[in-house]
C-alpha cells in the first residue's frame, strides 16, 4: 500500500506540471480532503502566529501598527494573517504571492469564524468587517475594505515597491518553501524597502509538512533522504526545502539585517533522541541533533 504522503506527493507533482493545476487543487482540498477551509486548530495556531509577530512590531517597532505600513510575502489561499492584523488596526498592508491562490469564499469564511476566536477591540473591528462584507464576491473590494492590497502572481525578489517604504515585514511559515538562493534574494529586497530601524519578523516551520497529514511519519520523515532522492517527493505545488534552523539564520547573518532576537522554540528530549536515532541523510549528518531537531522559530530582524 502507497503511504498516504507518497501518494499527496505524486498527485502535487502531476498537477505542478498541467494547466489550471492550482485550480484543480483548490478543488481536491475544497471538496475531497476538505483540508480547506483551513480547520479550526490550525485557524488557532495562526492566530497565535499573528500574535507572535504583533508583540515583536510594537515592543521593537517605531511606527504604531494602526499607522504603519506592512508587508508580508506568501498570503495563502486565505489571508488569514493579514486579516488578524486588520483586526489589530493594521490598514496599509501589502501582501503578496508567487501564485494568485486566494478565493473569496476562503476569505469570507476566515472572516466569519475569526471574529469568534479574537477577543476584545479586535474581535469587534473583525465582526464589524465581516458584517459590511458577507455577501461580497468580489476580492478586490473586500481587500480594500480590509486595507490590504493584494498582488499575485509577483516576485517577492523584485516586489517595486518604493526603497524604504516599509516600517514591518512579517513572513509566516513561508520562508521553508523557498529555495536557498531566493531566500537570499528576497532578504536583499526586504533590505531595500524596509525602513532604516525597520523590524522584520519570519516565523518558519522546519518540520516535514507530509507530516501535518500523514500521522504514520513524524516531523524528521524528509531528513532520511538525499537531495536527489528528495526530489522525486518536492514538486513545486509543495516544495519544502528542508533547510535546518542553523543554516537559515546563517542566510540571515550573510543578508546585512542585525539579526534581534532569535526565538527558537528548543525540542524535547524525546525529539533530540528521535533524531539521534534517526537513519539521516548525509547532508544532515554534521548538525547537532539539539539544532537538527527545531521544529520551528521566530527570527526578528532590524534594518540598520
């Protein structure tokens, strides 16, 4: 029998490769696996994510977050973290994506069950919105109302947004989607159009994501494998690429931002010796399993 994240794999491979295939996959996730709407944990996790960022901007930050301007690369098919930054009074936001994966009825819903799960003033500004919205089919209204401007399919590398206009940048749990190279790329252009004394907040997930399906693998399943092993697993409809915690930050330390604070969430002693006894690649095998074991962090930069 086919393990269930092989199978994901090979069918994300297929539609990478065809036309209307994000159409198609929309529809798999919608209406077959219904892993979209994106269920409530994970709404909650976001939630927290959201947070996370919005404690950093307002400690760290200059600008207040009702004035200042934002910019977050990889929105999803929902918003759901810019949303939970309107709701904390964030209205100049710019978001984009390298493929135009957002739905309407996706944003409406991530509005309807927000307002629920927020509290205070932010529920309350959520709930106002999503009462002034229901019923509205077309996204670019409803994303003016939210304050957000949407931009996909663009190229994070090369946003042309103005050198130095931006006072926050947030990126979650997007950064172990892209290719090495580009990460870099991308650090250079948030360098250039972030503000001096700028804040750039990247909450990354270093765990195999076949994983948050498949409960037959843990978290380590994609370090058992060689790069070219790999490859036969990591089409571009879900590419992971397995970069672990002390090599990201070393494209941080190399990008020019002074890098604030690191956040790195420290395994248990159960996911240490899972990886200690854990059959891993090569290129894995020279990193300490205190570090090779992160499941996920928080990196905080400041343009200096």
């Amino acid at each position: 029998m086919v393990d269930r994240w092989r199978l994901k794999a090979h069918v994300q491979r297929v539609l990478s490769s065809v036309p209307g295939g994000h159409e198609i996959y929309y529809n798999l996730q919608r209406h077959v696996t219904h892993s979209l709407p994106i269920p409530d944990a994970e709404l909650l996790q976001s939630v927290d994510m959201a947070y996370r960022h919005l404690d950093v901007l307002r400690s760290l930050g200059k600008e207040p977050v009702t004035t200042a301007k934002f910019f977050e690369f990889g929105g999803g098919w929902d918003l759901h973290v810019p949303i939970i930054f309107c709701g904390s009074g964030a209205m100049d936001q710019t978001v984009v994506d390298l493929s135009r994966l957002v739905r309407v009825d996706l944003v409406q819903d991530c509005l309807e069950r927000l307002g629920g799960l927020l509290k205070g003033d932010a529920a309350n500004a959520l709930a106002g919105l999503r009462d002034a919205l229901r019923g509205d089919t077309e996204l670019s209204s409803i994303t003016k109302r939210l304050g957000i401007t949407y931009v996909a399919p663009a190229d994070a590398r090369n946003t042309d947004l103005p050198t130095g206009s931006i006072d926050y940048i947030t990126s979650t749990s997007t950064l172990e989607h892209i290719p090495p190279v580009d990460i870099s790329l991308i650090l250079q252009e948030c360098q250039r159009i972030l503000r001096v004394g700028g804040i750039a907040s990247m909450i990354v997930d270093y765990s195999d994501h076949y994983s948050h399906f498949d409960k037959s693998i843990g978290p380590y399943n994609f370090l058992q494998f060689s790069d070219r092993e790999w490859k036969r697993y990591n089409p571009s409809f879900h590419y992971q690429n397995r970069l672990r915690h002390p090599e990201l930050v070393g494209l941080m330390e190399a990008s020019g931002f002074d890098i604030v604070e690191i956040r790195a969430f420290p395994p248990s002693e159960e996911d240490v010796q899972d990886i200690r006894d854990f059959p891993l690649a090569a290129p894995f095998r020279g990193i300490p399993p205190e570090e090779l074991a992160i499941r996920t962090a928080q990196i905080i930069l400041r343009r200096v």
